[in-house]
C-alpha cells in the first residue's frame, strides 16, 4: 500500500528525469487537489473553531485560541497576552482586568508583580485548541440525532426502492423486445431534461393530495424512478449475453426468476454505482424536503442544517460542525464502494 | 425421450424470408444433424424447435402434440449454446441445479440427479467452481450436464463444438457420440462442420437458404448427393465440379478439353445437353496409360504424410483437387495425366439435380 502510494506519487514520464510535462503533470494535479479538496479541508479546520475565532480578521488556518492560565489570588483562569513593557522588554503576562485602553495584567510566575499596558501593546498568546463543544452541544441541544435517523432512513428506503424498480424498468427495456420499446426509452431519458424546479408545484399537489406532507415518504417516494438509474442499468444489462436469457427460460426459469437469479447478480456492478449515486443524491437533498417537510421531528440533516442559519444571526460553529458530520457517511461509502465506481462506470458506458 | 415432426415451417422477419417450408419427421431417440452455410437458417430452425423464436406460419408436433403455442420453458426441451451460456455467478453445482430447482424437485433429488450427470460427463471434482475456473471443454460439459439433468424431451445442441480448439472439439465429440449411446435421446444438433455432422448422425438434413436439400444418412448424403449444392458441401476436399456437355450417346465433353469422355450416362440425356460432372479428389487416378480423362499442370501439393492432395489446373476448369494415398513425388509444375474411376462419379443437370445411370 505504502509502497504503491509512493510509486504514485512520485512516478514520471521517464524513470529518473524530469520532462516539463511531469512538471505540468504534478502542477495540474496539485491545482486539482486544492481546488477540490481545499474547501473540505478549510470547513473541517474552521469547523472546530469558536464562534469568536470564526468573525475574527485575518483569519487564521488553524483552530487557535487565547491560551489562559491559572494564577495564585485569582479563581477565574486569566488570558494569557505577550506584552512589550516600557523598558522595550516583551513578557507573557496575564490579564487581570481592562480598564479603557488600559490593561492591568500579572506576572503569572510572581503574582504580586502588577503591570498596566496599553492594550495596543499586548498580543494574544494563542494556542492550537478544538473547540469540540461545537460538536457536542447540538447533538445534545437539538435533535440532531432525530435528523441523522430521519436521513439515513430516507437514503436507505429510497435507494432500496430506487434499485428495485429502476432495475425492473432497465430489465423490461433491454432484455424484452416490444413495439414502442425506444419510445418508452426516450421518454423516460427525456425526463433528464426536466428540472426539480419545474415539477416542484405539481408533485407537492399531489403529494398533498395522498395526504404525506411531514412524512419521510413524501421525500422517498417521488424520487424513486430515475431516469438516469433505469438509463445506467439498462446499458448494462445490453451487455449481458441474450444466450443466458434464454438458457433460463429453457431451464424452465419463470420471468421473475431470470430477473431475480440471472440478471440481477450479474448486474450488481451496475446496481453499486447506481447504490452510490443515490445515496448521494438522497443524503444530500435539499429542496424537496424543506417543500414537503415542514415539522422539525421528520427534519433531514440538510433541512435540520438550514435551521442554523436564523434570518438575523447564523451560528455558524454549529453549521460547520454539523457539516462535517453529515459529509461523513458519504465520505465513507465512497472509501468502501469506491471501486465499484469505477469499475461499473467504465463498464456501463457512462463517461 | 420423444419424436418430432415438423410440418411446413416458414419463418420471415419482415419481408426477409428466412424458412420456406420445412417438413421433418425426427424418430424418438434418433440423432439428427442439421447442416449447411452459415445463414442457412438451420440455427433459427432450432430456435424455433425450442421455443425462442416464434414460428410465422407451420406446425411442430412433439409425441403429436402441437407446441407452437407453448412458451419455450413448458416444452420440456434442454439446449446446449454455443457460447455455453453458463450462469457466471452460480457454481456448477448449481449451474445444472437451477432447471431442476425450477420444476420443483426435492433437493435430494437435484443432488442426486447432478452428482449422476456429474460423474457421468467427470465433473464431480469441479462441483464447486464458477464458471470462470474451467477449461473450455470443462465448461462444454457444464453445459451438456445442464442439458442430461433434466431428462429431456429432446436435446437441442447449437454448434456446441465450435468454440473448442481442434484437438478437444475431437474428443468432444467421440464424448458426444458415447453418450448418445448411453442415455439415447433424441438429440437435434446443429453445426456448419461437415466432419461433425458425418461422425455424429444418424440422420443429416442439409439446408441451403431456408430449404432442405437433402436428408439421409451420412453415407447415403456422401454417395448419392441429391445435388450440386449437397455434392458440393458434403466432402473435404469438397468435390471437383466440371461443367460439361453430352456430344454422344454414353459421351461427354468437359470444359474445352478437345477429346471426348466415354462414360455410361443415364437414360434422358440428349447430345448437346449441358451437365456436370462431379468427382471427388479420391476417385481419381493418376495414370501413364491411355485412358486418361484429363490433363492437368500442378499448381500446389499439400503432403500430409498419410495422404497427398494435389491441387492442378488446365485451361477452361476450375481447379481440380486430387487425393493420392501416401506420399508421392509430384512437384509444382509437373504435368500429371487423371483416370476419373466409373464406378463413383456424379451427374447433374442443368438444374443442378443429380442425374442416377439406374
């Protein structure tokens, strides 16, 4: 793993010398990987910043904060500042109190030693600190849990609903030959071409109709026939030979059972990727729940989200904390699957 | 085990006509070959006899009974693909299971009939691999086992041979052919090798465009070709050819060779009558006497060791293929004089039909 990490990492046009386009190769690349991963990267460190550290100008890459110290004769913890004395000389000193713009600070080595500093003469001793209450208190101040059950039985219901009937659906369009076949196809792929925003009134009527507004099926439902899933198992299955199709019916297999037994399995590199898009996909929605689901108990995460950011303060140490911990189950889902990815898309022929 | 009779079968996609009406009568437990070019229409006639393609106009009765109406799965027929057509994912245990599995049988049953088919075709140490872990004569007997497990009506086999490299297709087919004679059913099989169809056949039916050109048995075909066409395919080297004319009674000219022919023809014939006459590479003689027929100049030899074919060519002919036994001499070039033997040669008419001296 190491070793094959390395070779990567450090592989090149030809073996041992530098050609400019190993240079353009590796700038690309680390181009690529800022511009991707940077933005990740920046909300995981800001997300364990305090809310103070995070309105602070400039702002700094780490999660710092003020280092205080406990000094004899005074029960609060003090903060620590690096303080330029009269006499030119700079010492860590703590702060007792400010009065104006006039701090009185303390030696905290030798408490009886008092000082007043103009406080444009003392800077913050800082230290590298996670402020994990950022994570800790929403999960037990709301019902951030309620939101991570509500979302993960959203994207596991749907994506189940989802590769069962997209599978149905591809399985009837590639393996079945009947007139207006390719019209169906095309129908279901023009679909692609109509965006959430446009349906979004007509199916909340309807989805008000049966009565599933505030419920999670009113989020699983409407979304479970995909174009672009029946479109990508459909592709696959035009790969399998029709020789197996029709072995199973001479081995007295009912259609059910070549669904089921033959294609199914034979398609499961197919149904991975289409697994992981719409875990994606339902993990990370957005519009159509915060439409149809309007009580904060059927709240998903990305709605429960929403609910940091009020109309005239954001608290936004929350909102990132809780960021992170909603990228995680996709994060890891891609770790896992991530293989399939590849693999089933070379193999569907969607590039 | 069951007979089969099928009565005027056509078959058209669209407007191409791909069966004109094919009538065959199959004995329970005979084995019959059906042959010929490829787009002969003998694969979707076997299609057909299973069940996967519909037939457009025509009856099949299986023990009398008419399955044109009975989807593929009901008609109690096992197939053999070319291709195999193993499940990837199941083991070949359960490869040759699933038929059984799905006509509800017990499972101790299934597992007896599959170890029976097993030991039979020398897969029981190969039970648990896929597919994927066989040799390709190991998975052509996963196939053929998928078939013997059902105890089918009929056994419909779809070139299975064609995929196997020479030396297995040979031992394959000795198999084939041993274990017809063991459980002895009634098998249909399908292939555009003629050596396969020879060896194997009690019954050969050959097909050209959608029609039977002949059916008999594998000698009868060889010895008595119907027509041009059979005569043609049914033979390796195929055999020669020669368009000719009748200049006499019991006298033929071939070609623009200048010297007539003496051979006995049959009754019907008229001088001047165009026909052809067909001989194979084997019954020529290379002669230095007088009664040489033709005269030919070497254009290749082909030693085989056991056998030497010569391939000559004279003004007016196409070339002309002669079996030698053994080893022989001849170079390129030499000019070699041909007896064409009397007792096995082949008339055609104009039309192509065989033409009998009796």
């Amino acid at each position: 793993m190491g070793t094959t990490l390395s070779r990567i990492l450090t592989s090149r046009r030809r073996a041992g010398r530098w050609h400019w386009t190993d240079v353009a190769a590796y700038t690309y690349l680390c181009i690529g990987v800022i511009l991707m991963f940077g933005p990740v990267a920046w909300l995981a460190l800001s997300s364990f910043k305090t809310q103070a550290g995070l309105l602070e100008f400039p702002p700094t890459l780490l999660p710092l904060a003020q280092k205080e110290v406990v000094v004899d004769g005074y029960p609060q913890p003090l903060p620590l500042f690096a303080a330029t004395l009269e006499d030119g000389t700079t010492r860590h000193l703590a702060q007792v109190r400010r009065i104006g713009i006039v701090a009185q600070m303390v030696d905290p080595s030798d408490p009886s030693q008092q000082f007043r500093v103009p406080i444009e003469r003392r800077i913050p001793v800082r230290e590298f600190s996670l402020a994990t209450s950022n994570y800790t208190e929403p999960l037990q101040r709301f019902a951030f849990m309620r939101f991570l059950g509500n979302s993960v039985f959203v994207t596991v219901v749907a994506t189940l609903i989802t590769l069962l009937i997209n599978s149905m659906a591809a399985y009837a369009l590639s393996i079945y030959e009947f007139r207006g076949k390719n019209t169906a196809m095309v129908l279901v792929i023009g679909t692609l071409m109509i965006p959430i925003t446009i349906i979004l009134v007509p199916v909340y009527l309807v989805v008000t109709e049966f009565g599933l507004v505030n419920s999670l099926w009113a989020v699983i439902l409407p979304g479970a026939a995909t174009p672009t899933g029946v479109f990508l198992l459909r592709q696959y299955m035009l790969t399998l030979p029709p020789d197996l199709i029709e072995a199973a019916r001479m081995d007295k297999a009912s259609e059910w059972q070549i669904y089921w037994r033959i294609v199914m399995p034979l398609t499961l590199p197919a149904l991975a990727v289409l697994a992981i898009f719409s875990i994606m996909w339902r993990w990370n929605e957005f519009l159509w729940p915060l439409a149809v689901l309007t009580k904060t108990e059927v709240y998903t995460l990305q709605i429960g989200l929403n609910a940091f950011q009020g109309e005239l303060q954001t608290q936004w140490h929350f909102l990132l904390a809780m960021t992170m911990v909603t990228l995680i189950p996709v994060a890891i889902v891609f770790v896992f699957l991530q293989r399939f990815i590849t693999t089933g898309i070379a193999n569907t022929g969607m590039k | 085990m069951a007979e089969l009779k099928l009565v005027d079968i056509k078959k058209s996609y669209g407007a191409a006509k791909i069966l004109h009406g094919i009538d065959l009568d199959i004995a329970d437990g005979e084995f019959v070959v059906f042959v010929g070019p490829s787009g002969c229409g003998k694969s979707t006639l076997l299609r057909i006899i299973a069940g996967l393609e519909h037939v457009s106009e025509g009856e099949i009765l299986i023990d009398g009974h008419s399955v044109v109406g009975v989807p593929a799965s009901d008609r109690g027929l096992a197939m053999v693909f070319q291709s195999y057509a193993l499940y990837p994912h199941m083991s070949v245990f359960k490869n040759m299971a699933f038929a059984l599995e799905n006509m509800g049988l017990g499972r101790q049953e299934i597992d007896q009939r599959v170890r029976r088919a097993a030991q039979m075709l020398q897969l029981t140490d190969y039970l648990d691999r896929k597919p994927k872990a066989l040799s390709g004569g190991q998975r052509q007997r996963v196939a053929i086992g998928r078939a013997i497990v059902r105890d089918p009506k009929i056994f419909l086999f779809d070139e299975p041979l064609s995929n196997l490299d020479a030396e297995l297709r040979v031992a394959t087919r000795k198999e084939l052919a041993a274990l017809h004679g063991q459980i002895g059913g009634t098998m249909i099989y399908v292939t555009h090798d003629q050596v396969e169809a020879m060896t194997l056949a009690d019954r050969i039916v050959v097909l050209r465009a959608g029609r039977i050109e002949q059916i008999g048995t594998p000698l009868d075909v060889y010895n008595r070709p119907a027509n041009l066409f059979v005569a043609g395919f049914i033979g390796s080297p195929r055999m020669n050819l020669l368009p000719g004319r009748v200049v006499g009674p019991d006298a033929i000219r071939i070609g623009n060779e200048p010297h007539m022919i003496a051979m006995p023809l049959p009754e019907g014939l008229h001088v001047d009558d165009e026909i052809t006459l067909g001989v194979r590479p084997e019954h020529m003689d290379v002669t230095a006497r007088d009664d040489a027929d033709l005269a030919i100049t070497l254009d290749l030899v082909e030693h085989l060791g056991g056998e030497t074919y010569l391939y000559g060519s004279t003004p007016g002919l196409a070339q002309i293929t002669v079996k030698q036994d053994g080893q022989t001499a001849y170079q390129r070039g030499t000019r070699l004089r041909l007896h064409f033997r009397r007792d096995a040669f082949h008339l055609f008419d104009v039309a192509g039909r065989a033409l009998r001296a009796n």
